[in-house]
C-alpha cells in the first residue's frame, strides 16, 4: 500500500491540475466483485479469449457467448459501485465547480458502475455490457432486463428493404442482438477515440487507475498525454508495461487509495 505522503502527493497533483483526464480499465471495479481479465483469478483464466469475445466467436457460437454475457450482466447488476467509483464522481463535481478547469473521464470498462456512482460525462471505448445492437440492422437499444426475454434477444426495429426477412409477419427486424461492446479485433468508436485522445493530449495530469495497460489503443492514452507534457500518475497493486514512465505510482487497491482523496461527506 502507498505511504500517506504518496497520498499527499496525488492530493496535490490532482487539486492542482487545470486539465485532468483518468483513464480507468477492470482494476477499478475489483473491488466490486466484478473479475479483471489478467489477474490470476480472472476471466479469461477460466475461458479462452477466441471462444468468447471476438466478432468469430459470435458466429461460430452465439449462443456460448450470449450465455456468458448473461452471467457477467447478472454479476455486474449486482455489483455496486465501490469508494473508487464515488471518488472519481466527486472529483467530476469538484472540476465542475472550478473555472476554467476540465475533467475527462475515459473507461474501458463496461459494467456502468461509473454512471451508478454519479459521474456524468464518460467517454466509454469498450462499450457496455448494457447496450444492445442488431446484427442486421444495426439498431441499438439500451436493455437492463436480467433475465433478457427473449434469449437470446430480438431486434424490435421496423423491418427495412425488401430482402430482409421479418419475424413471423411482425414487420419487425427480429434478428439477433448482440452485446454491444467492443470485441478482439473490433475497431474502437471513432467519436469517443477521438475525444479520448484530444482530452489526453491536453491534459496536465493523467491518472490511470486498475488497467494492465496491454490493450491498445486505450493504453496509448497514458503515451500521448506524457509526449504532450502531462504529469503521469498509476494506481495499480502490481506493475505495468507504463510504470516505469509514470512520474507517481501508487501501489495498491484504487478504492482503498481513491478514498483516502474523498472529502468528508457533506453534512445536508
Ligand atoms: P485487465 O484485466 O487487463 O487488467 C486489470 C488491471 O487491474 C491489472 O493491472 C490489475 O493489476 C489491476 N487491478 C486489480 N485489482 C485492482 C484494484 N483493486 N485496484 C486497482 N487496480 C487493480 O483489464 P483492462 O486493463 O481494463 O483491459 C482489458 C479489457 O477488459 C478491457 O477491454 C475491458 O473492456 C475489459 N473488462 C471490463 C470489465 C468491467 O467492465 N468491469 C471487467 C473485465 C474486463
Ligand atoms: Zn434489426
């Protein structure tokens, strides 16, 4: 665990940043209950990567793959936000109320466990867990229903061209969902990228917390910002490919070290 004055240290760092963008991956929602992907007991130790979360994978076995989203929205619906949550929600507020100064908050999470906790401009690269899309026609819809029905669930847009085929006469698309969230292979959204990065390139502080930063091009972030100048500061129990570049690195738990930042509550 970081020593107090590491803690003092982010404090300072973060209280006097003009331009702060926080790029957070699994690691933040740890704590939550909700499993990383690369640590020992997590995701993909228990089920190979190519059967489950690539665009090939959906085709070969939808099926397999529906159920495996199902599982981890049922894990992540009753997961609740954790301290680290709540802190980076009280640090959007906190920016909100200086002049002059911007927070940008970038996840490559996608268990909605940020919006849960209050934090309202999220730029999300990886999509959610919560947002449906049809592998026909496109159409997207946000679903919260833990057991979806049908399963797996069915495009209810009006059906469009001649060639489509409709369900039973619905003169509904029909067509399968599929979870819309960003797979092995897949291109990342181009306005949320591009945000990311402008936000990156023009921030003073760049504070990365709970990634392995190996999945790219979310981990180029934490690059650019420092090509650019910004103070670069990691919250992680174990080091990554971008510690030795960081300026601070915090060792530990990110709920346990981003409370440490939180105000006392507010008496109303
Ligand atoms: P990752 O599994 O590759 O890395 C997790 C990192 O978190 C590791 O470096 C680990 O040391 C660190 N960590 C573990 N516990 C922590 C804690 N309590 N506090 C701080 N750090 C902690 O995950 P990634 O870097 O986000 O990248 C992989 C992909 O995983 C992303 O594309 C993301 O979409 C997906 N993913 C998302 C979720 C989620 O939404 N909660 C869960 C699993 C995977
Ligand atoms: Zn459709």
């Amino acid at each position: 665990m970081s020593s107090s004055g590491d803690i003092a240290e982010l404090a300072a760092a973060l209280s006097g940043a003009r331009s702060l963008c926080v790029l957070t991956g699994a690691g933040v929602s740890a704590e939550s209950g909700v499993p990383t992907f690369r640590d020992p007991d997590g995701l993909w130790k228990k089920y190979p990567i190519e059967e489950l979360a690539t665009p090939e994978a959906f085709s070969r076995n939808p099926m397999l793959v529906w159920e495996w989203y199902a599982w981890r929205r049922e894990l992540m619906r009753d997961a609740q936000p954790n301290p680290a949550h709540y802190a980076l929600a009280d640090l959007e507020d906190q920016f909100a109320m200086r002049p002059g100064a911007s927070f940008t908050l970038v996840t490559q999470n996608v268990d909605g466990l940020h919006e849960r906790a209050g934090s309202r401009n999220i730029l999300r690269l990886h999509g959610s867990v919560w947002d449906l899309r049809c592998t026909e026609c496109g159409c997207e819809r946000e679903d919260h229903a833990v057991p979806l029905d049908p399963f797996p669930p069915q495009c209810e847009c009006p059906a469009h061209g001649e060639g489509q085929k409709t369900g039973q006469g619905t003169g509904r698309c029909s067509a399968m969902m599929r979870p819309a969230v960003v797979w092995f292979g897949e291109m990342l959204p181009e306005a949320a990228l591009r945000q990311s990065l402008q936000a990156a390139a023009a921030s003073d502080v760049f504070l990365v917390v709970g990634t392995s930063s190996l999945v790219h091009p979310a981990a180029s972030l934490p690059l650019v910002a420092k090509q650019q100048g910004a103070r670069l500061i990691e919250i992680n129990p174990d080091p990554t490919p971008l510690s030795g570049l960081a300026d601070l690195t915090l060792t530990g738990k990110a709920g346990e070290i981003l409370a440490a930042l939180r105000p006392p509550r507010r008496l109303v």
